[in-house]
C-alpha cells in the first residue's frame, strides 16, 4: 500500500459528511414515509455512521476506489461461482485453501452460500438464520471469515454472502422472546391470537413451497398465535412496518458488510413488505427499503453490491434496479433467461429465448445481470406462456412436458432429475438436477454410451458458451466446472429427503478435479472447454457489459444466434440447441471471421452446426 492510500481522520470525516450530505434529504424522506418516527431515524444516522468509523482502513480504501470507479463491476473479466461451505472445502479456512483452484477455474467472486448460524434439521440449507453475528461453529467463525475475505481481496477476488432479511429462524433470539410472549417481541412478527386475519391473509396470498411447507402461518402450541411463515413453518417473517425491525437489520448488514463482504445477496427480497388484500409481493415499499439500503451502504461502504434475489416474472424484475438517479439493486438474477434456456434445450426450439434475450437486451446497460444455467434452487417454469400460447402452446401441458423430459420421460431426452414442490391440486412442480445430469452426462455414463456422452458433454459447454455471451456477470454453479452429478444420497438424510434441492447440493468430489488432468475425462473436457471460453470472455472487449447485443436470425429453428458489439469489433454466437447437426443460414457480407475456439478463418454465412455445435466467430479487422 502506498503511503498516500491512507486518508487522516479529517479526511475520513469529510468522506462520510459527503457521502451523508448527498443522501441526508432523500433517506430521510423515504425513512419518515415508512415510518414518521424522527427518533429512531436519529438512531439510524448515529449507528451507521459507527459501522463507518470502525470499518477497517483496507476495506474504506477499497470503498475509495470504487467510488472513483463505480463501474468496476461492469467488465469482462467478471466471472463468479457459488458454493455450499462445507460441499466444497469443509470450513471457512477449507475455502481459504483452495483458493489456488478458484484461480485456477478463472473467477473472481465467489459466492459462499449460507453460512451463518442456523438450527440443524431445520435451516432451509441455511437459510433459516438463528444469528446473524456468528458463523455455523462446524464451519468456522467470524474471524476466519474476515481472513478469508481479505485474503480474497489480495487476489482480487470478491467474496458474495448472502443477507436473509425477509424472515429469521425460530430459535432466532427475537423468536425465542416472541414465543414467549414478549410484546415488544412479537411485534417484530406477524402474531395473531386466531385464524381471522391470517385466513383473510391466505385468501391473497400465494404459497411458496406448497407441498413441503403448506399455507401462510403456523400455528404455535405452546403461545397459541399465529405466526407468518411464508416459507418453512420455522422460518418466521419479519415485520419490517416496525422500524426496529428495519433499523435492526440495517446494522447486521452494515456488520457484515464490514467483515470484507463484496457482494451482499438479498435473499427473497420481494417478499419484504406485507399488506393484508395484497399477494404480499413486489409491494411499492419494498422498494422505498431497498432504495435506503443502497443509500446506506452508498454512504456507509460504497464498494459493497447489492445482488436482489427477485425470482419473479419478467415484469416485476427489472424494477429492482431502480432508476438510473435512484437505483436500487446493482445486479438481478437473469432468472427468467435461465428458465427459458432449459425449455429451449427441451424444445429444441430457439424462437422464445430469442424473445426473451431481445427484451433483456433491450434494457438499459447500467443494469448488470447474473447469468447462470443452474443455481441452489430449483427451477421454476416462468415463461413467457402468453408467447407460448401464439405458438400452440398450452401453460400446464408445457410444464408437464419439461418436466417430464428433464426426468427423462419424453421427447428424445437424455436428462436426469426430480421434481420439487409438485403440487396437488395446481399440477404445478418444479425441477431440480445440475447441469451435467440435465445435459445426459449422468445417463450416458450409467448407459456406458460414448456416443451419448460426447453429445452431453458437447450440450453443456455449449450452454456455458451461449450463457458467456449474455451481458452481465457469469456465475458457475459450484461443481459444473467439473460436471458433478445428482447426488441421491440426500435420501437416507431426515433432514434432507423431504427437499429435493438437495439433489444438487452434493458434496464437491475432489477425486474428480483430479482427472482434470487426463484429457479423455469427461472432468478434463468440460474444465478445459470452460477454461478455453473464460480466456476468449476475458480478453475480448465485445464482452463488456456496454457492448451492444441483439440477436440474429439464422432461419434454423435450433440455432441460435448473439451479436456482440463495441467500438467497432463485432462477434458472432451460434449456438446449436439439437443433437443433429444443423446449418445456420447466415449471411454476413461484411468480412471475413474467425471462429475464436478453433482459430480457424472463415466467412460467416452458411456455417455447419455439430450437434450441439457452438462458435464465437469474431469479424476480422481490414489489415
Ligand atoms: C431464497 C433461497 C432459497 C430459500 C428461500 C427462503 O429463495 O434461494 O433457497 O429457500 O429464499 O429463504
């Protein structure tokens, strides 16, 4: 560090009365909107500015340089992965170890899933936190939390953690004083001493995990309330009309946003603020909070991210980022992409992800979006049905079909996975699995089918190329680099078989990433063809977030075709969404290309598609 680095404590003061000054007017207003109450936004100013001065000086710079910056999260050499803890390296200091293969796999953030204290047998895999200060003690503690990130940070690595604000554990201590019927407790809740205002409440209000966790509210035995249990009945909904509440949590995400954390994912975050006669989503204040959150960690850490989980139809996305002179998130989940990528891989078709990447293109550059094939959670069918339906396709009979292919029942598929939340009287269900098992690869390795496995090993590089070409982030779900399996072993788990999600939280085999060495492994074809297209993003500046996107038409229905554009280079994507070979009937007369994978130079018109096929074909410059 540079002796010029550090700031004098007038200096550090003035940064804080800048940051305070610019937002003073704007956070009061909204505050005082929510909650007309002058004290406890006195108390507001007062604790955060606290967070700010015992912020550690590495971290304050840092905060410095982005602030110079705000854009640095915009590049291509963007490229994250998200992991289970104790999946992957056992403890916090395990991850620490195994930093050299994170390096090794390209990325530079990492997104540590749940690790916080929470009850065993009934955590939601960590998302049900009993502390929001202490770290599950099998995986280590805050000190070691606070080592590894700095330690991340020397390799310019970003460390994600996510913030689960709608709703605490029940063993939480605010639930505990709750139960027992603490007023001032119960208040932080949703109680009611009888079923009239949670059945009004049920008559609005959709349910989250229908099958695993029915209904809205649980009732307690032992202190004869209701609670609002949106999610799991041990997972108690946070009442955040009560400015302790709001006020309260400020100062644990303020808490670990000082232990180094870059990236601080809201977890369901539009499920916030509730109002009987609503479906209790989306509602307008949830925005107000999500706006002074930014406002605060603007003033209090400005090189923090927030990442909103907003697993929600197209419409209701996008206004998470807020506008561009009072944003709100700075990155959402490109969820609904997500979801379409797979009903393409069913289909076979391309014509609805074309819509859906023409409207995501279509939005401001400012807004960054994590792409990715396959998260922790399963997968919800949000499609654009309306489109689906011009097209003769009918809502439930499609969610049927999905979810029949991808358990390997119908149309030409070689998938593997579970259904999650089916649900009985809707016909509704979800879908988990990785992508390696979606792809074919675990039917073709129990098949012992070669043909078939180069066919699934050719399926997900080709997604992982088409899901590099999007604007926006990357993120690897942990283990795909290597194409790990469904793990069934969640099964024999009480705690676990009742929640397929597990299916694709299975531990890291490390004896696999061994075999990225032998290159005839499926392990060392995936690695090294990811490897190979995290170069290509990295060092091609078409790549970058402002770059301009739009989709071609290639007058195949199974290939698809991404424009990539910036300060006039240009790259072409065609991605092959069938097993049979296909020809893309393109006609750039603009040049000649070359296909940046294979090197080789050619002209873009007329390109023959393997089956699953992929090509990144870059226009070469007039020497
Ligand atoms: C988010 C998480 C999910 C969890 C839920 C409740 O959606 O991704 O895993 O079950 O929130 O916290």
């Amino acid at each position: 560090m540079e002796q010029n680095d550090y700031i004098t404590n007038a200096e550090n003061e003035d940064t804080y009365f800048r940051r305070f000054s610019k937002y003073f007017d704007e956070l009061k207003w909204l505050y005082q909107e929510l909650y007309e109450n002058d004290a406890m936004f006195a108390e507001l100013c007062v604790k955060i500015k606290r967070f700010y001065l015992i912020r550690e000086e590495e971290l304050k710079k840092r905060d410095r340089q982005r602030e110079k910056n705000p854009d640095w999260y915009k590049k291509n050499d963007m490229l994250g992965i998200m992991f289970y803890i104790d999946n992957f390296a056992n403890t916090i200091n395990g991850v620490k170890e195994k930093l050299g293969y994170l390096e090794q796999c390209n990325v530079n953030y990492i997104h540590l899933m749940p690790f916080l204290d929470s009850p065993k047998g009934s955590s939601d895999g960590g998302y049900a936190v009993a502390d929001f200060r202490k770290v599950q003690p099998e995986l280590g503690t805050m000190d070691d939390l606070e080592a590894l990130t700095a330690e991340c940070h020397k390799k310019n690595i970003n460390v994600c953690m996510d913030f689960v604000m709608n709703h605490t554990s029940d063993q939480h201590e605010w639930a505990k004083k709750a139960r027992n019927g603490d007023r001032e407790y119960m208040n932080r809740y949703f109680f009611f001493d009888n079923d009239t205002i949670p059945r009004q409440y049920e008559e609005t209000v959709p349910q989250v995990f229908p099958t695993t966790a029915p209904g809205n509210f649980t009732w307690l035995e032992d202190s004869k309330h209701y609670v609002m249990t949106t999610f799991y009945p041990y997972q108690w909904d946070l009442n955040y009309a009560n400015p302790e509440v709001f006020n309260e949590m400020m100062y644990h995400f303020l808490y670990l946003a000082n232990r180094g954390i870059d990236v601080i994912r809201i977890d369901a975050v539009p499920y916030i603020w509730k109002e009987l006669g609503t479906n209790c989503r989306n509602l307008k204040k949830v925005h107000t909070i999500v706006r002074i959150m930014r406002m605060i960690s603007e003033i209090v850490c400005p090189g923090v991210l927030l990442l909103g989980e907003v697993v929600m139809e197209p419409e209701k996305v996008a206004p998470y980022f807020g506008t561009i002179e009072k944003p709100e998130c700075h990155m959402l989940y490109n969820v609904t992409t997500m979801a379409t990528t797979w009903h393409t891989v069913a289909t076979r078709n391309v014509s609805l992800l074309r819509e859906q990447l023409d409207k995501v293109n279509a939005l401001p550059k400012e807004y960054v979006f994590l792409n990715y094939l396959r998260c922790h959670d399963d997968i919800g069918w949000g499609l654009d049905y309306k489109s689906l339906a011009e097209k003769g396709l009918e809502e439930r009979s499609h969610k049927q079909y999905l979810n029949d292919y991808f358990q390997g029942f119908a149309g030409y598929s070689n998938s593997k996975g579970e259904l999650y939340n089916a649900d009985p009287v809707t016909g509704d269900a979800r879908f988990c699995g990785t992508t390696a098992s979606m792809c074919g690869i675990e039917k073709a390795k129990s098949e012992g089918k070669e043909a078939d496995m180069e066919k699934a090993i050719q399926c997900d590089l080709m997604l992982h190329a088409y899901m590099f070409m999007q604007s926006g982030i990357p993120v690897l779900y942990g283990g795909d680099e290597i194409g790990q399996l469904n793990d069934y072993s969640y099964k024999e788990n009480p705690d676990k078989r009742e929640d397929s999600r597990y299916l694709h939280r299975g531990k890291m085999i490390w004896e696999n990433v061994e075999k990225i060495k032998q290159p005839d492994t499926v392990e060392a074809k995936l690695f090294s063809g990811l490897q190979k297209l995290e170069q290509i993003r990295k060092t091609e500046k078409t790549f970058l977030t402002a770059a301009n996107c739009y989709t071609l038409d290639t007058w195949t229905e199974s290939v698809l075709g991404m424009v990539r554009e910036y300060q006039g280079e240009k790259i072409i994507g065609l991605f092959n969404f069938s097993e049979h070979e296909q020809m893309a009937w393109i006609d750039e007369k603009d040049g000649v290309y070359r296909e940046l994978i294979t090197d080789y130079e050619m002209p873009a018109s007329g390109v023959t598609m393997p089956p699953y096929g992929f090509c990144y074909l870059k226009k070469l410059l007039p020497k």
